[in-house]
C-alpha cells in the first residue's frame, strides 16, 4: 500500500509508538509561535490506550490515544503573549517544549521568489545611496526574539523529530536561509501589532501550481472535467503542506506562476482548487489568502511567449481576487532588470502584503493596502474615462512625467500609444487619431514599468478595459 502526507507521517509516527513514547509531528517544536485567539491543536502518537497530558499556559488537557495510537488535544484560545513558555506533554515519557510564543501565525509558500532567501537579499545591490537602516543589510540587525521561523524541508517533515528543532528565532544562521519575503512580512506585522508573529515557509524553487494542490481536489471542481491536469498533482501537497495541518495559523501568503505563465482561465481555476483545499484541509473557509502578481520579465526570451502573455497572466492572477478573503499585490516596479526572473526588493514584497493582512485581516482602517485599480470606463467624444478604486488620497505620476504605458484602441481593436491625465480619481485617456475609441488597457507588455500610482507610493494594478475573463472564468 502506497502512503503519502499526512498518512505516510501517521503511520511512521504509529511505528514509534511501538517503544510506548509519545512523538510529535516536526511542525510541533521548541521556539514555535502559537496562535493566538483560536483554539490550538496540539497532537501526535502514543501507544494505543495511553493517556496523554498536555500542560500550557496554565491549561491542563488530558486525552487517550485512539486504537492507531493517534492523540490530538485543543488547547483554548489564547491571548498574544511575548514571555517565553514551556509546554509540557506527558504520557509514559515526558516531552518538554521550550520558549514558546502566542501570537500570529501565517504560512507562505509558492516557488523560487518566496524560497528567495535572507542571504540572497543581503547580496543585492543597495536601493539608494545611504546605507544606514537598509533591508540589503537586515541580516546584520536581525535579533528580534519574537519573531520566529520554520523552513519545512520536503525530506523531513513527515518524520518526527525527537529534538524538536525546527523552529529558530528569526536571526543568524536560521535567518540566512529563510524566505526574505516572508521575514520581512513578519518584521512589517510584528512593527505594527506589537505580538510574537511565526512564518512557516514551504516553498520549491521552479514548482508549477498543481503539486501544490491535492489531486483529488480536481474531481470537484467541473472547469477540469474537460481539461488536462499536468505539473504533477499532490508532489509537495504531501509531504509539504498536508503534515502541517492543523497546526493553527492565521492565513496563507502565495509567490508563485512563473512556472504557469502562459495559463489564463485554467490558472484562475487551479487557484481556486488550491484556495478551497487549503482551507478545507484547516476546516476554515475564510482563512486570508494574499498573493503576489509577477513582476515584469523579459518571458519573450522564451518564443512560444509574446510581449502580452505575462500581462494575460496577471489579468488572470486578478480574477482570483473574486474570491473572498484572498488579495493581490502588484509589484510592476520591482524588478530593476527585466532578464532576471528573481526580482530584488523582496523587503517591498512583504512589505507590501504586510499591508494587505493589517487592512483586511487585522482592521486597520486607515491603510491603503492597494494601488489604483480600474473599476469603469466611459467614453466621452474621442476620449474615454476611466474610473478608479484604491485612490488613496489621490492619483499621481509617481515621477512627474506624463503618465506611461496607456493605450487606446478604437473598433478596429488596433491599440496604440495613448495621452492620459488624471482628473481627481479619474484618467481621460485619448490619441489624436482615434476618434471613435472602444477600449483602453495598461502596462500591456511584460517589461512595463509604469509611473501612474497613488499618493501612497503603490503602483497601479495593470488592466485592459475588454477582459474577456469576465465571461470565461464563473465566480
């Protein structure tokens, strides 16, 4: 018999169980942050029929392991705490774990730019020319003890981990191989919320979407009753994400497409399969789930692409955020060399999804967590307006030049060049030529670096006005 995840993790952990010793899943460690204001599943194996105590926090839970030898207790929920705590579980051996937190808890995955790691940030050529206080050297002032991490490694997760360890505080040589967009999201949350925060990476450099996603998942969703499922399915949603559950954390961060560019409806599809099942699998259907649009990059080099095939691509990664709970961030301006797939400014990448999580997931009413993003166009003679969301307290060029990269098009479908000025939170957008325009779109070409932002500093979410994903993809 053939046993993966989460089942493949059970029974190596029934097999311990023959020596009468508690074990516990590797995700369950010294230095982890638990959630806080939920309750916290605590479990592992034991010998069939042995009482298994779980002390914390001045909680005391007392369970029996089931006939496989399988315990699971619920702590109750918590408040944030940054004193460091130990938490007991007994059976017939005693297991101890040291320094633990209660506070926020999200995990992040996806493919090379969230694997992107610290070292890797601190080799990056500087934004600027002052040098105190930038992210290139974060790792050198990195000693916040309530910021903690966890890098699930393929190979070891499903195994228990007699020493614990898998958890460190987020400094020195943890830190070094750490997801750099996934720390510097904890730094921006832990800034702003004052609480221990947690970051679980699990992450595969070059992975498509669909191991990522548990094959049976697929059944139930109709668009993929007609249409091929490739990329290998449930690759790394075994062995990677299964045994994670359900440890308790507070939403997902997503960094991953390069591998599917050239994907529209489908991605859009396979997205919702992954949402759905993650959040299933953690019996929460509203858990956050904010993701990152890809930055401009010379895919042409490759010539099944074309310069519009990203831009179609992220018309698709925006269709996703019909879904609830989930949210977007567009990084049209952080990539300083368009023949590099593995942008910099990965401190701006967390940064960035730091403010969607404190907006929509923490309440912070007075964020602006997005960039201007189209919402209607009229047409008005030979121009047409267009209206904008996310505004912020005002739309500007973020250089002072003339706003870049709007087109227009009129029934004839050919779009060329376009003038646009902002008028309060409106573009008018027109071409000499044109007298009869259709249709307008934005930063329509994989290497745009546009300037049309909001006062915020966050750049424009690019658009075409005759997206037709509006009538493929049903949500």
């Amino acid at each position: 018999m053939k046993l993966t995840g989460i089942w493949l993790a059970a029974f190596i952990l029934k097999v311990s169980a023959v020596n009468a010793t508690v074990t516990l899943p590797k995700i369950l460690g010294n230095d982890m942050v638990l959630q806080r204001n939920q309750p916290v599943p605590i479990w592992g194996n034991a010998a069939p029929g042995e009482v298994v105590t779980v002390s914390f926090n001045k909680q005391n839970v007392k369970v029996t392991a089931n006939s496989s030898g399988q315990w699971m207790v619920k702590l109750k929920a918590m408040p944030a705490s940054a004193q460091p705590q130990t938490l007991t579980i007994k059976g017939t051996n005693i297991i101890q774990l040291h320094n633990i937190l209660v506070g926020e808890v999200w995990l992040c995955s996806g493919q090379s730019n969230m694997a992107y790691e610290m070292r890797k940030n601190s080799k990056v050529a500087k934004p600027d020319t002052s040098t105190a206080n930038s992210p290139v050297d974060e790792l050198e002032r990195a000693h916040n003890s309530a910021i903690r991490i966890f890098t699930v490694d393929r190979k070891k997760q499903v195994k228990p981990d007699s020493t614990h360890s898998g958890w460190s505080v987020a400094q020195d040589s943890a830190l070094r191989a750490f997801s750099a967009a996934g720390y510097f999201f904890a730094k921006n949350v832990y800034a702003q919320l004052k609480v221990p925060v947690g970051i679980i990476c699990s992450a595969v450099s070059g992975s498509r979407i669909e191991p990522w996603i548990n094959e049976t998942a697929f059944a139930e969703e109709p668009y993929f009753k007609s249409v091929k499922i490739e990329g290998d399915p449930g690759k790394f949603y075994h062995p990677m994400i299964e045994p994670l559950a359900p440890f308790a954390i507070k939403g997902f961060l997503w960094y991953q497409g390069e591998s599917n560019v050239g994907e529209t409806t489908s991605y859009i599809y396979k997205m919702q399969v992954l949402i759905d099942s993650w959040r299933k699998l953690w019996h929460n259907e509203k858990l956050p789930f904010y993701f990152v649009q890809l930055a401009p990059y010379l895919n042409t080099k490759d010539p099944k692409f074309n310069p519009q095939t990203l831009p179609e691509f992220r018309e698709a990664q925006v269709e996703v955020t019909h879904i609830p709970n989930t949210g977007i961030i567009v990084t049209t301006d952080l990539n300083d060399d368009v023949k590099n797939i593995h942008p910099p400014f990965k401190w701006e990448i967390g940064r960035r999804l730091a403010l969607l999580a404190l907006a929509k997931t923490y309440g912070y009413k007075n964020i602006i967590y997005s960039g201007p993003m189209y919402q209607h166009m009229k047409v008005e003679g030979n121009k047409i307006l267009l209206d904008f969301s996310s505004a912020g307290s005002g739309l500007v060029s973020h250089n002072g030049k003339p706003l870049s990269d709007f087109e227009i098009a009129g029934a004839d479908g050919k779009f060329m060049p376009a003038e646009a000025t902002i008028q309060d939170n409106s573009v008018i957008v027109s071409n000499a030529t044109i007298t009869k325009p259709v249709a307008v779109r934005f930063a329509w070409n994989e290497i745009a670096q546009p300037n049309f932002y909001n006062k915020e500093g966050l750049p424009a979410v690019p658009f075409r006005t005759d997206n037709p994903l509006h009538y493929t993809y049903k949500h």
